[in-house]
C-alpha cells in the first residue's frame, strides 16, 4: 500500500507529537508533578487564617512525583489579579523560597524553614509568607513548585525576577496550585 506525501506527514506529525509526549519535563512516565494543600482544593478558596484577615500564616503544601535528577525545589506565591495604577499587568509576590531539599514532602502550615533552604523577598520587602490581602475582588494566588537540576547558589535574598534568572536552564518540571481569595466587609 502506498501512502500520500499528505497522510505520510500526518502519520509523522502524529508520531511526532506521540514522542513528544513521552519527553515532558517532569512526566516520569505519564506521572505529572503534583502540587497540593489540605488547606484548600485547586481553584478553590483559600481559608482567611491563611490571609491578612486571619493569622497571616502559610498554608500546608505536598508535593509528588518529583522527577528522576530532582536536586533541588523552588517555590513562588503570587497574584497575578494585583491591581496596580502604575503598573496594571503587576503580579504581586507574597512568597519566595528556594533550594528546598528534594527530600521534603512538602511544608507545614505556618512553615518554618528547613536546613539548606533559603528565601528571597515578596513584594512587601521582607522575607517569608505575605498571605492574600486583596484590596478590591476576587484574586487568583497562584503558588508555583519548580523541580531544579542543581542547587542554586546563596542569591542572597533575591525577589522572583532574579531567582527566575537563577533558575533558568535548571528547572526539570513545574507543577502549579491556585487558590482563591476574596475579602468580605
């Protein structure tokens, strides 16, 4: 049987796509990543005591599936819904930490920070947790687990632009968690 030049591509482009999905970052074999909280579900709303409104702590997080050369985490909270008058696209940054051992399941409620682990500096100038706080609306917090292929130098307290900086080349996977939240008068 003799194929078209036509479907001959689409068998390649088919193919292609096959492989491609086999060669994700951070897919160990179809197993993605994972990011999650008991704290709240993905898209779902973030309890106040984790907010400005309650105790300000952070909230727990887990994480899965690291994958295989996994030598180090990073971790950014932010808020892309921020509104800014200088800035109208300004994500806001609540939280930034990196070189997390590979060997944590995740962080605690009101984490405190492991051995080796450093933070950078949210938005507010400080380090650590700056829970939601959203002047008007209804925001998205959007907190980002990064699979790293090295450890990262001391940055010494380096906000989100400059750890992405320091990450790129090195991140192996990426897995994603979103919280809502909306202040009530």
């Amino acid at each position: 049987m003799q194929l078209s030049r036509l479907g001959l591509w689409g068998l390649l482009a088919a193919g292609l796509l096959t492989l491609s999905g086999l060669f994700t970052p951070g897919s160990q074999g179809g197993q993605a990543m994972k990011l999650e909280s008991s704290a709240f579900s993905s898209n779902g709303d973030i309890p106040s005591r984790f907010t400005c409104d309650g105790q300000d702590i952070s909230p727990p997080l887990a994480w899965s599936d690291l994958p295989e050369g996994t030598q180090s985490l990073a971790l950014i909270v932010d808020d892309p819904d921020a509104p800014d008058p200088a800035a109208p696209k300004r994500t806001w940054v609540h939280w930034v930490l990196y070189n997390l051992p590979p060997t944590l399941a995740g962080l605690p409620e009101a984490a405190t920070l492991p051995s080796g682990a450093a933070e950078g500096l949210n938005d507010w100038k400080r380090t650590g947790y700056g829970g939601p706080c959203p002047p008007i609306g209804r925001h998205r917090y959007i907190h980002k687990l990064y699979a790293l292929d090295t450890v990262l130098p001391d940055l010494k307290r380096p906000d989100k632009a400059r750890l992405e900086q320091a990450m790129q080349g090195h991140i192996l996977a990426e897995a994603r968690l979103i919280g809502l939240y909306q202040r009530h008068p």
